[in-house]
C-alpha cells in the first residue's frame, strides 16, 4: 500500500511552479488626509489650502458628469506633487447605495440605507462629509476627541451613526472652541455641518468661493496711513504744548520754593 501511494504521488501531476516575481512597480507617493490629523490644531493655510483643492476637484467631477465615491479622508489623497485628488468611481449596479466608506463622515440622510436622490442631494452629501473632515483637520485630534468623547474608542461605528442621526446633536462652532478661527470659515463649516439638507449648503461654488475669499484675505496685509496735522490744527496743538510746559515750569518752582522754606 505504501508503495502503491507512493507511486500515486510520483505519476501525478506536477505541481504548478510559482510564477517568477515581476517587475517591481514605483507607485506614485500620495498620502490621505486622515494621515495628516495631529493632536494640535491645524495651520489656517493648511485647512484652507485642503478644502479649497477638494472643491476645485468636485466642481471638475461634477462639471464632467462623473461619478465619484463618497468624499472622506480616505478618498481624499495628497499627491507627491501638491495636488488634491479625489476617487472617482461609481457604484457597481443600478440597486447600489451610495454609502461612505466610514459612518463617521456620512450624512445623515445617508444613513436610510436608500441611494440618493439627486445630483443635488449628492452635492448636500459631499459638502456634509467634507465639512467634517475640515472641521476635524482644523481642531486637531486631541480637541476633537475632548468635543465627541468616546466615539473614536468603541471599536465600532455604531456611536457615530446615531451622532450623525440625532438632529439635536451638533457640532460646536469653530470660532468657539478656537478663538484664531475666521468668522467665515466657523459659518461656512456651519452650513456645511447641517444635518437638515434642506438648510445646508447646497453648491460647491458657494463654499469654493467662501474660501478663496479667505485665501485672499490672509494673503494680504492692510497699511494705514495717518494724515499729517497740518494747518490750525497744528498751530492749536503747538499751542496746547506750550500752555502744558509753562504749567509745568510753574509746578516745579512752586515745589521748589517750598523745600527751600522747610529748611
């Protein structure tokens, strides 16, 4: 019987040999934007310059009719150059739900579980997803995780479907908890941050454009220039000068005067 097994082995056939290693690949170096959250708060520039990309990028899908994942840290990629890019990929049948990769940057009205309605009401989403990655990327990990206690550590995404749920569960503004935060940008992420659709931001260009507002404001530096006195005005100031030293001459005389008797 040994013998006859071992013949078995010997006559049957051969095991397929493992295919030679290819060439080795150089992947273009990219980086997410979740890598990028720290425990201290964003630079302005650095959070302005990321939405201000990513924006750019969904008006250009939007613009050439693409579809594109759900926007969140993951999607959202630095490139080695720079550049922000966005994954543009659609659902794989008609009956698919458009569901974000993470329940912690999903709109509310995703989590029904029902593809959406509209290139409108996937605008909403976007803008909803991408507000709270800003609103993260700006207040750093640390103060984010003191504003939403305990959501991060569960192990599960349960906590942040019923955050995302709860209409009455907001997010603080961000001029609240730092104070450095433009009044603008604290309003845009406001808008965006809005778990009613209807009231939330609705277009790309309005937050694009409430950004590079910002961008151009913190790029520029504002001289003032104070007007020379001249004229009466001049001469009434001289002449408030000299009334103010001749009462001053007077004062130190008078103290003068009096030390000289106390002796």
């Amino acid at each position: 019987m040994i013998a006859a097994l071992g013949r078995f082995e010997t006559d049957g056939p051969a095991a397929p040999a493992e295919p030679a290693p290819g060439p080795a690949v150089e992947m273009p170096s990219s980086q997410s934007v979740a890598s990028l959250l720290a425990d201290d708060p964003a630079d302005l520039h650095n959070v302005l310059g990321l939405m201000g990309e990513s924006l750019r990028c969904l008006i250009n899908l939007e613009a050439a009719g693409a579809a594109h994942e759900p926007v969140s840290p993951h999607t959202l990629r630095i490139t080695g150059s720079g550049r922000i890019e966005i994954a543009a990929h659609g659902p794989a049948g008609e009956r698919d739900t458009l569901m974000v990769s993470s329940p912690k940057y999903t709109a509310p009205e995703m989590m029904r579980g029902r593809p959406l309605a509209d290139a409108d009401a996937r605008v909403r989403a976007d803008l909803y997803a991408l507000g709270f990655v800003m609103y993260e990327y700006l207040l750093g990990r640390r103060r984010f995780r003191a504003e939403f206690p305990g959501l991060d550590d569960r192990g599960t995404d349960l906590g942040w479907m019923e955050w995302h749920s709860d209409p009455s569960r907001k997010a603080k503004p961000a001029s609240a908890l730092l104070q450095a935060t433009p009044a603008p940008l604290s309003q845009l992420l406001e808008a965006m941050l809005e778990k009613d659709p209807a009231k939330r931001c609705a277009r790309y260009e309005d937050a694009y454009r409430t950004v590079q507002e910002l961008v151009g404001r913190t790029q520029q530096t504002q001289q003032v220039k104070v007007a020379r006195v001249e004229g009466k005005a001049a001469r009434s100031g001289l002449r408030m000068g000299l009334v103010a030293c001749g009462f001053a001459i007077i004062l130190l005389s008078l103290l003068a005067l009096v030390a000289r008797l106390l002796r």
